[in-house]
C-alpha cells in the first residue's frame, strides 16, 4: 500500500480494538485494549482506514456531564504523518463537541500545545508526567485513609463531580475494577475527603486520579499507593502542588515531559485545580 492513496475516514468501534490497541503501542503510549474499550463504549470515536483496511489514525471526543468533552487519542501511524491528519482529526472533534454544544479540552504534550493554540485552545494549568522503573515503597503515613471498595463509589463519585467538574462515576466504576486492592480513600468526621485509583498499564502502573481536599490528604493517600511499589509506575501530577513533588522524588520518580490542561476559548479551569492532585489520565482528562 502506497500512502498516497486517499484516507477514508469512518466512525470507530469495538471492532477496531485491535488497530487502536497497535496505534497506541506504536506511539510508546500506555493505553491498554480495556482503556481503549472503555473509551469506545462512552466516547465517539474517528478513525482514518487505508485501502487495505489497516486503521492508520484515530482520536476520540469523551463527552463529560453535559459540560465538556475531552478530545483523546489522536494518533497517525508513522508512514501516514505529515499529511495533515491529526489536524484534521482534531477539527472533526471540535466540530463534534461545539455541535453537542460542549466545551473542547485536551492535555497537550508540549510538542502538541505549539499547534493547539493557534485553533483557539488556551492554558488553564500545567503538568508533569513522572515515571520511577521501580518506585521506593513509602510508609503509609498520616490520616484516616482505607482501601476503597465498591460501596464507597456514590460518595466518591459526588467528591469527583464537585472537582472534576462533571459526573464521571462510570470511569471511576470502571478503574475501580481494575485496582487491584491499591485504591484508597481519605475519610475525615465520616466523609471522604480523598480518593486515589490505580490501574495496569501497558509498560507501568497508572497512579491517577488523585484527588483531596488539602495537600496532606493527598500526600497520605499517595504513600499508601507507595507503599507496597514493586513495579513501574507513572502519575501525571499537577505541577502546582510541590509536596507531592517531593514526596515523588524521594521514591525514585523523575519527571519525564510536561502537559498542559487547555480549554477551547476559555483560559479559566472547568475543575477545580485544588483539589486535582493527579488527573486521569491525558486520555481521560
């Protein structure tokens, strides 16, 4: 197949897990066939097929709460970039989420802000990715914290909700699901204060999202995800809380690139940035 031949764009679906799975391997990604499925069964998917049939790009738009949807997942194989395709991907998903009458957002790598920004996305706030190949277990300090269970998901999902800025209970559900035992909550006088969630990843474990009402909730949290660290591991961390900075540099993490959280046409936050200590994920927003 010559790459000159015509794109033909089409609507992803469970169908096409496979070659989303070997899009996002390809870019040294940390998506998994479950992520994928998890973003096809809420998101709308785009994908670019060649005349072989191969998938050769993809990107999503998430909807969230009626509020915003976050565009995900824009990826080109190698022998079709430089074509235009992510932009043009990227358009269809502005396009779709100003149709349903949503606010665009995205996590841009710094490479990707240099082209988001003259579109009409702005800065809300920055991030930093962080990896450790094999994370100094922390000891669990501080705070009323627990193991998060299935039955603590309502009270959870309302502290997202009032973070993240939209209900998102069925992701968190879902990561749930996939914790493994390592999910905690932070309780004070009864309630939760706190929440963190983890799952497997295709080279490291994600640590995200993490949430808090304060610092120190969220410093205790993430030590009892440390606490019994024995793989790699990565978080995506809000550059503007420093404690937990540290707290990642004495475990052996570095910090590998930076994000930055951005908005189409709006420079201030749909969330909270308090309370966001870790996000979900570039994917997930």
């Amino acid at each position: 197949m010559a790459p000159t031949d015509a794109p033909a764009f089409r609507p992803l679906t469970e169908s096409d897990l496979a070659g989303a799975v070997a899009l996002s391997t390809e870019a040294g990604w940390n998506q998994t066939a479950d992520d994928w499925r998890l973003m096809l069964g809420f998101g709308q998917g785009i994908g670019v097929e060649a005349s072989d049939g191969r998938l050769v790009a993809s990107a999503l738009t998430l909807p969230f709460g009626g509020r915003f949807a976050w565009i995900a997942m824009v990826l080109v194989t190698a022998d079709w970039r430089r074509r235009g395709l992510a932009t043009d991907l990227l358009r269809r998903c502005m396009a779709r989420a100003g149709d349903a009458g949503l606010i665009a957002g995205l996590d841009a790598t710094e490479a990707g802000r240099a082209v988001y920004r003259p579109l009409g996305f702005e800065d809300v706030y920055s991030l930093g990715r962080w990896r450790a190949e094999r994370p100094r277990g922390m000891a669990a300090t501080g705070g009323d914290v627990r193991p998060m269970t299935a039955a603590d998901l309502d009270a959870v999902a309302a502290l997202d909700r009032a973070a993240f800025g939209a209900d998102r209970r069925h992701l968190l559900a879902a990561f749930l699901e996939r914790a493994d035992g390592r999910a905690f909550i932070a309780l004070r006088d009864g309630g939760v204060t706190g929440y963190v969630l983890t799952r497997d990843g295709r080279v490291a474990r994600y640590i995200g999202p993490l949430m808090a009402t304060d610092e120190a909730g969220a410093v205790s949290l993430l030590d009892h995800v440390l606490a019994e660290a024995g793989q790699p591991m990565m978080i995506d961390l809000a550059d503007h809380h420093g404690d937990l900075r540290g707290r990642l540099e004495t475990s052996g993490f570095t910090r590998e690139r930076g994000y930055t959280r951005m908005l189409l046409g709006r420079g201030e936050p749909l969330d909270d940035p308090a309370r966001i200590f870790a996000i979900a994920g570039p994917e997930f927003g």
